[in-house]
C-alpha cells in the first residue's frame, strides 16, 4: 500500500489517534508537495499494525514513504537553488 492509499484510508483524526500524536502532525501528513512531512517509521509500523498489513504491504508502504521524502527534498534543494522557499 502507498502512503496515499493508507492516509485516504485512516483519514486525519484516526491517523493522528492511532499514531498518538497530535493534529499538527497530523495536519502535515495530508499537505501535498513542499508542505508535506512524511511520518516516522514508527507511526508507519502502528499504522499497518492497526490495519492489519502483511509485512510485504508494510515494506511497499515504507518504500512509499521513502520515495515521497525524497521527493519533497528535491522540490525543496530546486527552491532553495531559486532563491525563494515561497
């Protein structure tokens, strides 16, 4: 499962009570592009361990995760290269 796929899943107030923090960090997680955080491994392990995932779905899921961080780093290095975080 993808990152998308388990946030559309667990939605905003579910994800932040599972994962035990609070809406802030919540809030991040379902930004898009530069404003996203990708969540911890741990919140990615209560996660699946909630839903129940394989240990194959966990592993594409934190993959996912991975891909999507470094994505949102490169959008940020091309900004900071620009002058202009805005």
């Amino acid at each position: 499962m993808t990152l998308k796929e388990i946030l559309d899943t667990l939605g905003p107030k579910r994800a932040t009570e599972i994962a035990k923090c609070g809406r802030t960090a919540g809030w991040h997680w379902f930004q898009r592009g530069k404003k996203q955080k990708v969540p911890e491994m741990q919140t990615l392990i209560m996660w699946a361990d909630h839903l129940k995932l394989t240990d194959a779905d966990l592993g594409e899921l934190i993959r996912d995760a991975y891909r999507v961080r470094v994505g949102i780093m490169e959008k940020l290095s091309k900004l900071g290269t620009k002058g202009s975080f805005g």
